[in-house]
C-alpha cells in the first residue's frame, strides 16, 4: 500500500487545523481586547457627559481614548484602534485593507445584518509580514450624535472646529456604522 498520499494528506490537514487553531486564538483574544477597549471607553464617556457636560468631554475622546488603546494593546499584545471611513483625527485614517472592511460593513448592514454582527477577521501578508487582522464595527447611538451627528451644537462645534480643522465625523444617525474596531497582530515566524 501506498502511504505517500496518505502522509501528505495528515501533514496538510495538521497544517490547516494549526492554521484554525491560531485563528481561533486571535480572534477570541481580540474580542476580548474589543470589548474592554468598548466597555472602558463608554463608561469614561457616559460619566464625563453626566458630570461635565458635552464640551469638555470632548478631552475624553481626544486623551483618553489614545491612551486606553495603548493599555489595552500593551495587555492582550495586540495593536488595538479604533479607524472609519470619515474621520475626525486624521490619525485614525484607515488603510486600504480597513476601507475595504468598512465598505463591507456598510453592504452587510444594508443586507440586513445587525451592527453587533459586523465582524471580519483574516491573515494578511503586508511587505512579506503576516498578520492577523480583525474589524468589529461601532455603531451610533443616541449619545454619539451630539458630536457626531447632523446638528451639533454651537460651543461643541467652535470646540471640535478649533482642535480638528479637517473633521469629516459630522452627520451620522443614530443606528449607522460610526467607524470600527481595528486590531493587528503579527503572526509569529513558524
Ligand atoms: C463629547 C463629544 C463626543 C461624543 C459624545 C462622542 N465622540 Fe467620538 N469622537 C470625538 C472626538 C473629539 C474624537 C477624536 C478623538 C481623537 O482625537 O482620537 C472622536 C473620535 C471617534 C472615533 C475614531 C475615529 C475618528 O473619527 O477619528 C470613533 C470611532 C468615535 N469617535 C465613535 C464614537 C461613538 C460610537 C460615540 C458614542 C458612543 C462617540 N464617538 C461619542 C467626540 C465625541
């Protein structure tokens, strides 16, 4: 009896379950990432819009948000942050591959699909590096539209105008793709 094709089928099948075991692994570390980045990022903005009030927690968007991301990254070992297709600080510009993403969401959400289901995740080889990727989209809720909706009040706009000239986050409804989740990781060297 031949064995050579069943030998070459048992290594691919390894390789693929290897392959789907890291997949795995990625993916569930990085919805955990997601949710405590989320979860840390909406209470600081809920209590800073009830004791502060709207304008100055604008810093909380500003300070925060950049710096939980880094905490976050540096815990779960995962470049965590957050990007979408119009975008307040030119910093959070996506790539082609997150526009790519984004513009999936928006079809997906079209479709049907609930926000809280728009999620993608796959290995990408940028400049012979791979890298596990993964978007999870952020919907708009009511308190999101009084920065970022379609009549944003005059001292919040004079503020937003001053530290974000070029700001495109204007003008979203409650209910729509605000932006997404982003999280990389590099796939380390067999
Ligand atoms: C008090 C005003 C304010 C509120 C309320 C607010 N944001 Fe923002 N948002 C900002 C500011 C300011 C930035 C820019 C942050 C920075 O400099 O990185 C921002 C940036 C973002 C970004 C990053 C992409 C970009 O446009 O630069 C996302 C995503 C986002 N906000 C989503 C939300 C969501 C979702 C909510 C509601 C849960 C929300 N925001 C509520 C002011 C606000």
């Amino acid at each position: 009896m031949n064995i050579r094709p069943i030998i070459f089928i048992t290594i691919l099948l390894c390789t693929f379950s290897v392959q789907a075991e890291s997949a795995k692994e990625f993916e569930t570390q990085a919805n955990a990432a997601i949710k405590e980045f989320a979860e840390t990022l909406k209470s600081a903005l809920m209590l800073s819009m009830q004791t502060d009030g709207s304008v100055k927690t604008i810093a909380v968007c500003k300070d925060i948000a950049p710096r939980v991301a880094e905490q976050v990254s540096t815990k779960y070992n995962l470049d965590v942050s957050r990007t979408a297709l119009k975008i307040r600080n030119p910093e959070n510009k996506p790539d082609e591959w997150e526009k790519t993403v984004l513009r999936s969401f928006e079809k997906r959400l079209e479709k049907g699909e609930t926000i809280k289901k728009l999620s993608f995740s796959e290995q990408v080889e940028t400049d012979g590096v791979k890298q596990w990727r993964m978007m999870k989209a952020i919907g708009t809720d009511l308190v999101c539209v009084t920065c970022h909706g379609e009549k944003i009040p005059e001292p919040i706009q004079a503020k937003l105008k001053k530290h974000y000239p070029d700001d495109q986050a204007k003008g979203f409804s409650v209910g729509s793709v605000r932006g997404a989740f982003t999280i990389k990781q590099i796939v380390p060297a067999d």
